[in-house]
C-alpha cells in the first residue's frame, strides 16, 4: 500500500468514491431522496476546495493498493 497527499486529479475519483459509499452502506438508514440527491460534481468541487485549501498541518492523503497485473509482477 502507499499513501500519498491527493492530488486535484483526485477530486472526483474521491467524490465518486464517497458517494457510491453513502449510497451502499446508508440505504435503509438515511432517506433514499437525499442519497438519490448526492451529486458526484458538486462534492468533486467540495474536494478540490480542500486539496486547494490544504496546508502543512491540514492535508488530504489516500491510501493506495497497488494492484499488479500477474504479467508485470515480480518474480
């Protein structure tokens, strides 16, 4: 695994991620319209407003899996 300051490329990575999240595991908890209702834009911007406003003792970091392909592993 490696962890990494995110990056603005990684706003809607980050926001489809958290989305996607709040929609499978809070169904039957929180109301399907406001699930329904998250939208991926407005939290990508909700994203890069925090990577921009990051500072030396506020960052964003993303834990990364690495997934080799079989052919390019090492052997």
């Amino acid at each position: 695994m490696k962890v990494r300051e995110a990056e603005l490329t990684d706003a809607f990575s980050i926001a489809k991620v958290n989305i996607d999240s709040w929609r499978n595991t809070d169904k039957g908890i929180i109301a399907d319209e406001y699930l329904n209702n998250l939208n991926y834009e407005k939290k990508e911007q909700a994203m890069k407003n925090i990577i921009i406003n990051s500072t030396k003792d506020k960052n964003m970091y993303l834990l990364l899996k690495i997934i080799a392909h079989p052919k390019y592993a090492c052997k």
